[in-house]
C-alpha cells in the first residue's frame, strides 16, 4: 500500500506544478472531514472528494466556481433537505456568514447521517465549511481516554469537591469546588502536600470530622490498605454537612468527591423511598442523565442536567415532557438554535425511533459544548446523557486552528523557504523565495536541481562575477560543514540571508531572508559609536584607536608622529548670544577647516564641546607648527553668524611621538600642558609642549591648593593707590588692589593667581571679601572714592548686584562712593548680560569704569550699549609715551574720544613727570601711578591723604 502511494506521489511531482495541485488535492481528498471553501462572492475554491461523498453531490455540479446557492439547490434535489426551505435557509446562512463570527450548525442527511457543519469566515475574505459525521467524537473520546486516564478521575467529578491522593498518601490533584467547599487555603492543600498535612489543615479551618485528627488519619489510611470504600458525612465550618464518598485507584491511590448534602439529607427519607441506588448513581455522575417514559416525559434527572440547562428542581419535576423542558431551557437562556423547540423535540423523537444513539453537539450560551445520547430502553422510554465536551472541541478546534496557521504561514511568510530532498533537488518552495531571486516560475519547481537554479540565477546576473558551476560546488562544500547560515551579497546590493537546517528523514530546510536593511543599520551604529553625531568626525574612542596604530608604527618602523589639541576661544560668547544651533554651526564649520588642511593619511577629530584634535604624520615638529599657523589663522576670522560678526580664535597644543613618548595617555597629556599654556599666552595661540611644562603644571596645582585655603587662613589683604585729576591735582579717590603673602611663598604676584582663581571659580568668594572689605574700609576716609575691580567670572555667576547692594548696607558706604572697575573681557563673554548687570549696578548710584581700555578688542559698541563715568587708559601705553609714536596716537585718541562722549580719562602708570606732562597734554582728565604714591596698606590711607592734600596746597 506504502509502494502504491509513494510511487503515485513521485508521478504527480514529476508531472509539474499541476502535479503540486494535484498533491494538495489528494492530500485534501483523503482527510476524514468533508471541506469546502468559499471566496468573498460565495463560490467554491476548493472542495474535497469526503465533503461531495458525506452529502451525496456530484462533482459535475459541485466544482471549483458552484455558487453556493446552487450547492444548496443540489442538495436539496439529493434529499438531504426539503426544496421549500432553500431559500430560507439560504438567507439564514448568508445571514450568519455576514455576521463574521464562526458558527456552528447541524444537518440530518438523506442517508440517515447526522452531519455537524461548522462555518468560519476567513481574514481574506470568503469562508469556509468543515463537515464531520459526530461518530468521529467517539475515536477522540477513545483515544484521549488512553492519554488522560488519571486526569478522567478528577474530571468525572468536576461538579462536586474532588481530591486525589497517590499511592504515598499525597495529594495529586483538587479542584477548586473542594478547596471551596472547606474554605482551605490553596497555598497550603495542593499537589505534593501530605494526607496528614491536608487533614490538620482541614480541621484548623473549623472542619468537623467527629474524631481526632491523628485518628482521622490513621482510619483514613486504614481504609486505604484495605481498599475498603468508604462514605464519611462530615460538617463543614458553618455547619453544614458533607459526604465524602472515596474511591481507590489501582496504583494504590485514592479519589474522594465531596458533595453538599444538607439540603439532601433533608429529603433523605423520601429519595430513600424513591430509589438510592439511582440516586447515589444519578448524583455523582459528571455527566448529566435523565430518564423518560415512553411518552417522552420526565421520569429523574440529576443535578448536572439542570446546571447544564438551567433548570430548577420545580421545573424538572417528574412528569414534566421533553417539548415543555426544552421551551423552558431555551426561555431561560440556556441555548439558542435556529430550530424550533418543537422542531429539535421532532428530530429527538426521530433519533429515538431509529434507535440512533450517535451523539449530537449543542452550543450553551454559556459557550460550553455538550454532547447528547438518546439511548432507547428495551421496556419503553429512553434514557438522555448529557456530557460536556467543551475542552475535547477546543482541543479539535486548536488543532484546526493551528493547520490554518501553519497553511497561512508558508504561503505568507516573509522569508523564502525551499525545502531539498538529499540530492538538492527541490521538494517545495514558496512565492517569496522565487519573488527574491527574480526567478522564473516555471523554472522553480519540485524536482529541479539546486544546480539548475543556480545556473539559471547566475545568467540572470544576480550573483556578481560567480558562475553557476562555482556557486553550486561552493555550495554543496558548505553543507558538508552540516547545519550552518551564509550570506550572498548580489548584484543589485541586497544582502540575504541563508539559515539552513537538516531534515529528520533527510534533506533540508532552507530560509531566505533580506537582511540589507538590518546589516546597513548595524553599520550605521557602528559609524555612530565611534563618530560624532554633529561633524561625522571620529570620536575620542576612534581617535584613541588611531592614536594606538599610529604609535605602534612610529614604534616599528621609526617616523615620528605630531599630536595637535585645539581649543576654540570664546565658543561659550557664541552659545550663549546666538544660541546652540548658532554655536553647531560654527563647530561644523571648524571641523570642515580642519579636515581641509590636513594630510590624506592624518585624522582629525572631536573630542567633545569645542575640542578637536589632529593626528599628523610627516617631519615634525616643523609639519605640525605649519598646520597650526595656517588653522590659527584660518580659525581667527570665521563667517558671520545669524548676520553679526563674531569673535572666536583657537588655541593649539602640540606634542610630537617619539620625542615626548610613545604611551598614548602621556602624549595627551602633554598636548595639554601645551594647549593650556598657549591659552596662557593670550589665546589664538599655538605652542609646542616642552618639559619644563610638567613642572610648571604641578606648581600650578600646589598653587592651586594654596590658594584654596588662602581666604579662610586670612592670607589676602588689600592695598590702597591713590587717583588724582590732573586740572586740579585734587586726590578723587583709591583704586583697591588685592595681595596674597603666603606662609612660605612669600608675597605672591596678583597675576600669578588671580588667573587661577578665575578658573577654578575662587575668585567669586575672593571678589565678594575684597569687595565688601573695600567697602569697610573707605567707609571711614573723607569723601572720596574707592575703586573696585570686577573679574568677568564674577558676572557669571549672578547675583553681583544684590552682593554689591549687601556690601554697601554692612559698610555704611555710600554708593556714589564706590566706583566699580570692568574689563573688557567681561563684555565679551557675554555683553548683553553683563550691561544688564552694569545697568541694575547703575541704578544703585554706582560709578562704574571701563578698565584697560586699548588692550583689547576696544570695541566701540561697549562705549555706545553703556555710558561709563570712566575709561582707564592701560600702563602699557603710558610707559612708552616717549618711545612710541604709536602710544602718543592711542593715548590721545582714547582722551579725545572720552572728552566726546563726557566720559573722564584715567592714564595708568604715570611713574615720572615727563610722563604726566605727556596725558596732560593728550587730553586725559586723571591719573594714576607710583608718581603720586605706591599702593599702600589701609593703615596708612589717612597719611598718604594728608601727604597729597599738602602737596595740592603747595601747588
């Protein structure tokens, strides 16, 4: 039989794809249930030789296009119903069908049968029929009752309380009506837990037995060695009265079902008088019985029957008949049916009268599935069962469920598949596989080669620069390796996936799927990681990688090897006045004048915020001190931003490989002493890192800490330098200067730590004590002023006018006499800040001065955004008046300028007396400088005010 159908089998798979149809067909054709589907216009697409054999059609009529209606209009010409009803039952089913839920429904043949039809719509459209004969329930019943013997135990009980122990006396299962029932606590009474454990349990829950529990025990077992069956009436908590009826298993184990019996035992009399026997029977059985006379009416029923059909005892009284139970049934929502009570009591009556004890499904709206028996009595009368088969029709509709699934799945399944036989020929395919190689159809077919595909593939050009012969023998190499995964990159860029697995019998499994997209993320992440997101430039992590190559090389085969780290100068004044995207594009722009100029094999990079760094091989140092000066250059005169100028430089480390290392770590750090001491010079710097740098940088950091601790070991003092106007050599005032003496450093020079101080931000604490100490101390000098500098950190950090106002409120000072000294640089970090500050500062009656005024950008716009009471002219143009023409030009530019604008002038410096004849004579309206007096301790203050006034008399 094997033989026959094998060789039937390889001639339809050699006859084509109408062969692989054909095999579909055989295969549908030989399955026990009848099947046919129907597409979205309600004609047939498929139909199988069972479904046209249980209803007796002909397959001239009933064919793949057959109307349904027509179906039905043959059917009924066959007698499997009455013609008259075509049409309603047309529109009823059509009705049904619209509705796109599943249903189910049942139909009595010509030939006797009972057929249970289901009908389910499918996610494309159309529906589909599935026929069987209900006898086939009785092999699944057969076959699951091999399988789930001990689990049948439990279930037969499933309406009343039910524990079962194993042969070691512990509990293998109960159901929930048990634990229920007892009130017992199911973390405690389940599977595994000892009988005797189980007992204390029930007794500590208030559980009555009418003994001991070691004795309960002890009997309980008992019983069990003697396999002695045993009926116990025990009371529950609240006092009502349980039977526990037990049953012994042949492995030694024992069920017992426990049922509430107090309303029973209230009758007991009188069902005693009725018939114990059936009642024992009829009250513990699973499924529910009832008996009927021979004129159809109610004779006993159990409890299981009402439950299933929601019927009280008054309405199952004896006599009640059949028609009455089932009107009675359906009006209390127990079932609904598209049939008549009068019509289902007919096809019972039928039933009965053949003697046909086949079982018939019924759908509760409760949504359980019962299967009935009419069982006919030899004395008159029938007997009903009524068995819940609702988990064994999950199980079938599962199993149905998942065939559709997995037919759905091959013929739309994402990826290719193509099943081989052991000689690479193909078994089956699906669309997607041929769909991704751009094959011909009707070349993929059962039983073509690999070989063939191959060949067939490479002359379409899908494989580049591969010949078929190749490609196959590179193959079958491949799988001789086993179970393994490739990848074919082909022509037109795509990248499949090839994940190949063997078959139990031989063969293989292979799926085909498009992973370009994934490898094309993947690369994406891996450029992102070692990448900055803004520049596309490598990253720190890539540009360490490159750094270790370029090490290892220098190492190896000798060269040397420029590291350059460039800060931008004044990126934050961007940031903060035009915004972040402002400040990116700037960075972009940066970068792109980086990667300009360097070498094809050089790297640059962003190491974060506004640092960049460049790897440069070539003659060093000369190469990287070229790159610098041309990039300083470049850097310096950047494009307008948000159409306004700006103002940003850079500054550039350098450290050269072998001459300042070969450690990665080490060559960075010098590159940074360099940068950090080219930012000291001034900014728009570069420098080459030199040794003395590291020493410079620990006495920095010792500096650093000294200082640290300087303003709370009382280590700052403030010394006073008087300010004179010149048309009148009338003493206006103090300029406030800060001195460190430190314990053992000695007196250390302002412009030694005060940069120091800004970096690290000490200098705000430091500016507040000079400030208010300042304050303290003209407090008591006669009317004049004292000047106070102001670090451009300090307007950082806010608060500076609220700090002033609570300086003058503790010193008594008042405002007017306190004149505030501002930098340039201060402006520049943030102008449009920094005057709202100037302003609030104004307001308080504050004078305030433009200090060093010509050294820096001496930007107009400052002297036009805030009116300054005075612009101090720097030391460095008064000391070479008489050297410089250049100086003379600035210094009277600056006093004409300020003489415009109502502004005074203040020269700083003025050491001898050709000196103040010189800014005298260029316009400035005061002075400042050792001619005059030294900085001078507050002690000393009142002397030197007396020392001046004297020499203004004597003038």
């Amino acid at each position: 039989m094997t033989s026959t159908r094998d060789n039937e089998l390889g001639a339809r798979r050699e006859q084509g794809p109408e062969a692989l149809v054909a095999l579909s067909q055989l295969a549908l054709d030989r399955m026990e249930q009848g099947v046919c589907v129907y597409d979205a216009d309600n004609r047939i697409v498929l139909v199988n030789q069972r479904y046209l054999s249980l209803f007796d059609l002909s397959a001239e009529i009933v064919r793949i296009g057959t109307s349904y209606r027509e179906v039905l209009a043959h059917s009924a010409s066959r007698g499997n119903f009455p013609e008259i009803e075509l049409d309603a039952l047309y529109s009823a089913r059509i009705a049904e069908i619209a509705g796109g839920k599943p249903f189910r429904t049942e139909q009595r043949l010509a030939s006797g049968l009972v057929m249970s039809l289901e009908l389910k719509p499918l996610p494309g459209g159309g529906w589909m029929t599935i026929c069987d004969d209900v006898s086939r329930l009785s092999r699944l019943e057969a076959e699951l009752h091999v399988q789930t013997e001990r689990s049948q135990h439990a279930l037969a009980n499933m309406s009343h309380g039910l524990i079962m122990y194993g042969a070691d006396s512990r509990v293998v299962l109960c159901n929930e009506r048990f634990l229920k029932l007892y009130n017992l606590d199911p973390d405690i009474v389940k599977p595994g837990v000892a009988h005797s454990t189980a007992i204390e349990h029930w007794l500590a829950r208030g559980n009555v037995a009418g003994m001991a529990a070691e004795e309960f025990h002890d009997t309980r077992l008992e019983d069990v060695r003697a396999r002695k069956a045993k009926t116990l009436l025990v009371m529950r908590y609240d006092g009502r009265m349980v039977q526990a009826v037990s049953r012994f298993l042949p492995d030694g184990g024992w069920v017992t079902v426990h049922e509430d019996v107090t309303e029973r035992l209230q009758y007991e009399e009188t069902l005693r008088r009725q018939n114990f026997i059936l009642d024992a029977a009829l009250e513990n059985m699973a499924h529910g019985l009832a008996f009927y006379d021979s004129d159809m009416r109610l004779r006993v029923c159990n409890t299981t029957y009402r439950k299933i059909y929601l019927l009280s005892p008054e309405e199952t009284r004896p006599g009640t008949h059949l028609g009455e139970l089932i009107e009675r049934s359906m009006a209390n929502g127990a079932f609904a049916s598209e049939y008549t009570p009068q019509q289902i009591l007919e096809a019972a009556r039928a039933r009965i009268a053949n003697r046909d004890s086949s079982p018939t499904r019924r759908r509760m709206s409760n949504d359980t599935v019962i299967s009935v028996r009419y069982c006919a009595l030899a004395e008159g009368g029938f007997v009903a069962t009524y068995e819940d088969i609702t988990e064994r029709e999950h199980a079938v509709e599962e199993l149905s469920e998942q065939y559709r699934r997995f037919d759905a799945a091959l013929n739309n399944m994402s990826q290719g598949l193509c099943m081989l036989d052991s000689s690479l020929r193909v078994i089956v395919c699906n669309r997607r596989y041929i769909e991704m190689y751009g094959l011909a159809p009707d070349m993929v077919k059962p039983g073509v080669s690999m070989r063939e595909i191959m060949e067939h593939s490479c002359a379409l050009g899908i494989h580049p620069n591969m010949s078929g012969a190749k490609l196959y023998a590179d193959y079958v190499e491949r799988l001789r390796e086993g179970e393994h995964t490739l990848h074919r990159h082909l022509s037109d860029g795509r990248i499949i996936k090839l994940n190949h697995k063997r078959m139990e019998h031989g063969g293989w499994v292979v799926t085909y799927e498009d992973v370009t997209e994934r490898h094309k993320a993947q690369a994406r992440v891996a450029h992102m990681a070692r990448h900055d997101s803004l520049t596309d430039l490598p990253n720190r992590t890539l540009f360490r990688e490159k750094m270790g190559e370029g090490l290892n090389h220098v190492a190896i085969a000798g060269g040397a090897m420029a590291v350059l780290c460039f800060d931008l100068d004044n990126f934050k004044t961007v940031n903060d006045r035009l915004g972040h995207a402002a400040g990116d594009r700037l960075l972009r722009w940066v970068a792109a004048r980086l990667k300009e100029n360097v070498g094809e094999h050089d790297t640059v990079a962003r190491l974060g915020g506004d640092e960049f760094a460049v790897l440069q091989r070539g003659p060093q140092p000369q190469s990287a001190e070229q790159l610098a000066r041309r990039l300083v250059e470049i850097i310096g005169h950047p494009p307008q931003l948000e159409s306004q100028a700006i103002h940003v430089g850079v500054s550039v480390g350098i450290a050269i490989a072998p001459d300042h290392g070969l450690d990665a770590d080490e060559l960075m750090k010098c590159a940074d002493l360099a940068l950090y001491q080219a930012k000291a010079k001034g900014r728009g710097a570069y420098q080459l890192f030199e040794p003395e740098m590291e020493e410079e940088a620990r006495r920095r950091h010792a500096l650093e800490h000294d200082l640290r601790g300087a303003l709370e070991s009382n280590q700052f003092h403030l010394v006073f330098q008087p300010q004179m106007r010149l048309d009148s050599t009338e003493l206006t005032g103090f300029e406030a200067l800060l001195r460190w003496k430190h314990p053992s450093r000695g007196l250390v020079s302002p412009a030694e730590f005060i940069p120091i101080a800004e970096e690290n931000g000490l200098i705000v604490p430091i500016g507040e004590w000079v400030l208010r100490t300042a304050c303290a101390t003209a407090a008591s000098w006669p009317d004049v002023t004292v000047a106070v500098n102001l670090s451009p950190v300090q307007f950082r950090s806010r608060g500076l006018a609220t700090m002033v106002t609570s300086a003058l409120a503790e010193a008594g000072l008042p405002p007017q006499r306190l004149e505030l000294e501002v930098t340039e640089t201060a402006l520049l970090d943030d102008s449009e800040a920094t005057i709202e500050i100037l302003h609030q500062l104004r307001a308080l009656g504050v004078r305030v001065s433009l200090d060093d005024f010509g050294v820096g950008y001496s930007s107009l716009s400052y002297l036009r955004k805030f009116p300054f009471d005075r612009i101090k002219i720097d030391r460095s143009f008064v000391g070479t008046l008489g050297e410089s023409p250049e100086s003379v030009a600035i210094v009277r530019t600056i006093a004409s300028l300020g003489s415009v604008l109502g502004v005074e002038t203040t020269a700083e410096g003025v050491e001898t007396a050709e000196q103040l004849d010189f800014v005298r004579e260029c316009g400035c309206t005061a002075v400042q400088g050792y001619y005059f007096g030294k900085p001078c301790p507050a002690a000393e203050v009142g002397r030197t005010i007396e020392t001046l006034n004297a020499v203004r008399r004597v003038a």
